[in-house]
C-alpha cells in the first residue's frame, strides 16, 4: 500500500534499523524502544493484521521469531511477544507486525 509506513520501510523509501531479512519479512528495530530490545517482525505483504494471514506466512515468522530471540540475546531471560490488533488492541500501523520486547523485567498487566 502506498500510504503504508512498512511498506515504505519494505520497499527503501524510509530507512530502518534492520535486523534480519528473507524474501517473506524483515525485523527491524522499533524507533520508540520500550525496552533494550524492541524488534518488529513484519511481513513484506501487506496484510492489516494476524486475522488476514495464511497460515504458511504465520508459520514463517514464527519460525524466524524462535531464530530472532536466540539472535537478540533474549532466549534464556526470557521476551514477550505482541500483536496489538485493531483500535482496542492498539494497532496504530495497519500492517500486520510483531513486538519482540525483552532485555528487562516487563511489567504486567499491559495497561
Ligand atoms: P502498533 O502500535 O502495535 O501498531 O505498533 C507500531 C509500532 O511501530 C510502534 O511501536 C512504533 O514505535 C513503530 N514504528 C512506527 N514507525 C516506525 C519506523 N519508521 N521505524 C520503526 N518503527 C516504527
């Protein structure tokens, strides 16, 4: 989508901090960290959210994700995971991303 920060972002038109990349996705590191790290794993495909994806796409980047927290460092402490999903959810980028957060303590509940 033209109006798309991601897509944006996917395409080069905006730069990022990038930390992985394959034909499917990128996981770049979010502008506004909420904590040490604070990476968004983001299909190249614009899709608004979880709910309009096929379960192959759900299964690579859930496969990238395992792969990702061994890479940032964050497997033995532990992380969390986020998909903030429409207007309750949070959601203020409509394409589909994931929060990888960790690298402290993380308060709960979120709100
Ligand atoms: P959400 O509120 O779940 O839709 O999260 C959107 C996230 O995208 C926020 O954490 C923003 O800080 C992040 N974000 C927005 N623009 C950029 C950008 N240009 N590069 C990296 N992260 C961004």
């Amino acid at each position: 989508m033209s109006d798309c920060i991601f897509c944006k972002i996917i395409k080069g038109e905006i730069p990022c901090d990038k930390v992985y990349e394959d034909d499917k996705m990128i996981a770049i590191k979010d502008v506004a960290p909420v904590a040490p790290v604070h990476v968004l794993l983001i299909p190249k495909k614009h899709v608004p959210n979880i709910l309009a994806t096929e379960a192959d796409l759900r299964l690579h980047l859930s496969s990238k994700m395992k792969e990702l927290v061994k890479k940032l460092g964050v497997e033995e402490k532990g992380f969390r995971l986020v998909i903030n999903t429409g207007v309750d959810g949070g959601q203020t980028v409509e394409h589909l991303h994931i929060h990888l957060i960790g690298g402290k303590i993380l308060g709960w509940p979120p709100c």
